[in-house]
C-alpha cells in the first residue's frame, strides 16, 4: 500500500468539496458534479481555467480513491455491532451499570 501524506489528503478532500466524513457515494457525486460544473466545453470562455481545474480535481480524485481502495473493511461482531449500536457497545463493553451503583 502506497503511504498517502495527510497533507495531500486533506488537499484532495478540499478540492473535491468534501466534508470531514464521506461515503464512497458522495466522493462519487462530488467527483462527477465538479466535472460537470469544469469541463473545458462548458467553459469555453475560460477553457485554459477548466483544464487546471479537470487536472486537479481529477489528482484528488486519484489521491482519495487510494486511501479508499486500501481501507480494510471488518467484518468482526464486535465492530459490526460497535457501529450499528455505538451506546449500546460501550455500556456492554464496559459494563456501566456497576460503575454508577447498579449491580
């Protein structure tokens, strides 16, 4: 796996108008609407701007589908349920209710 520089990352996420959290659809619309919205044909009058802009919004693109394509996905029940009951994780993981005078 190639090492990304955060730096690069966080570029990369700004130029696709990104937020701080995204799903692989909204990399995927933001990728698609910025192509649209810069396409050197819908920019005739300024068809030298949109090259720059395709290039670079076509790197970030490059830059954020690596981190994604190398992300390892788990599959344990432990995470699964982490994510689907995050409150619920945390109080059977650690047990609250003794620790406020419940058992």
């Amino acid at each position: 796996m190639k090492s990304i520089p955060f730096k690069a990352l966080d570029e990369a996420r700004k130029i696709l108008e990104l937020p701080d959290r995204a799903d692989i659809s909204l990399i995927k619309s933001h990728y698609r609407r910025l192509c649209r919205k810069w396409h050197p044909d819908r920019n005739a009058e300024r068809r030298e701007d949109a090259h720059a802009m395709i290039k670079k919004i076509n790197e970030a693109h490059e830059i954020i589908m690596e981190l994604v394509k190398n992300y390892q996905y788990s599959f344990l029940k432990e995470d699964i349920q982490r994510w689907a009951d995050p409150e619920g994780w945390w109080r059977d993981k650690f047990h609250q209710s003794e620790w406020i005078g419940g058992g």
